[in-house]
C-alpha cells in the first residue's frame, strides 16, 4: 500500500495527481491461482492499513465499508462485463472467461482482506 498512501500523503499537502490514458503498464505474473488470490487479499488488509495511517481517506463504518465491496463485486454481472469486455478485445471466449474469472477472484480477495483488516 505504499504508492497508495504515497498519494494520500500528496493530495493532503494539495499536490494534484493526473491520469496519463497513454501510460500503459504490463505485469508478466506466473503465480498460481492461490498465490494471486492471497495477493490481493494481503493488498486488501494493506489499504485498511493505509487508511488507518492516513485518516478517513476511504470509507468508514463497517456498513458503508460492506456496501462498497458489494458493488465493487457486483457478482455475475461484473464477470459477464468483464468477459465481454475480453472478448471484444480480440481474446478468445475461453481467455475472456479465464480472465474474467481472474478479475472476479482478484476483486473477491482484495474485498475480504479489507473487511477483515
């Protein structure tokens, strides 16, 4: 959670961040599946973490807390988008399904260890 409480840090001192739409970042990951998902999970307890540090940056109350990772979730609809989305990238139906399935775990993982930091 360093970059993250990185740019905390900055926009508390009013430093402004910008998004680059061409900046492009390839990650080559050969984990397995088990060691991605307690990746995110880790990265999840991380930016509890990192709110504790930084102040109410994110979110609050347990309540609120559970309402956003519902909708970041957002079930078999966040996957069909996402394998949509693959798909019409030019992946095959098989990798749009692998990666949506990725995407999904990744997002599952990262929402627990948050909720359970």
């Amino acid at each position: 959670g360093e970059d993250v409480e990185l740019c905390y840090r900055l926009l508390a001192k009013d430093y402004e961040l910008r998004y680059n739409p061409r900046c492009l970042v390839t990650v080559a990951d050969t984990r397995s599946v088990t060691h991605f998902a307690k990746g995110f999970y880790w990265y999840g307890r991380g930016l509890r973490d990192v709110q504790r540090r930084c102040g109410r940056v994110f979110w609050s109350s347990k309540i609120t807390r559970i309402y956003r990772a519902l909708q970041l979730l957002g079930g078999p609809i966040t996957f069909g988008i996402m394998a949509t989305y693959c798909w019409s990238k030019g992946h095959s139906f098989k990798e749009s399904l692998a990666l949506s399935g990725l995407r999904y775990l990744h997002l599952m993982a990262y929402a627990i260890g948050y909720l359970t930091a």
